[in-house]
C-alpha cells in the first residue's frame, strides 16, 4: 500500500504555459461589440485571478 503524498507547496498548479494558452483561447475569438469584449476581458480575469491563488 503506498503512503498518501502531499501536494508539493513550490510545485505550480498551472504553469505559464497553461496559463497562456487558456488566454489564448479567450481571445481566439475577436469581439465584435462593447459585450462579447467584457466578457472576454471578465473570463481572462478569472483565469488570471486562479492562476495567483493557485500558484
């Protein structure tokens, strides 16, 4: 039977490259109005905000 180990705290959740991609994708699409540009910038925020309290 193996021994549970604990997370690693120095070990990233998500790396820089996880990271960049995710925003990648995000803005993949262009925004055609006022709108679709908030929520783009609103879904990079969050991915920005896990990506401090994760790492």
């Amino acid at each position: 039977m193996s021994v549970p180990k604990p997370r690693d705290p120095n070990a990233l959740s998500i790396t820089p490259g996880e990271l960049a991609d995710e925003l990648d994708h995000v803005f993949a699409q262009p925004a055609t109005d006022l709108e679709m540009e908030a929520e783009q910038l609103e879904r990079a925020h969050q991915i920005l905000q896990r990506g401090l309290q994760e790492n």
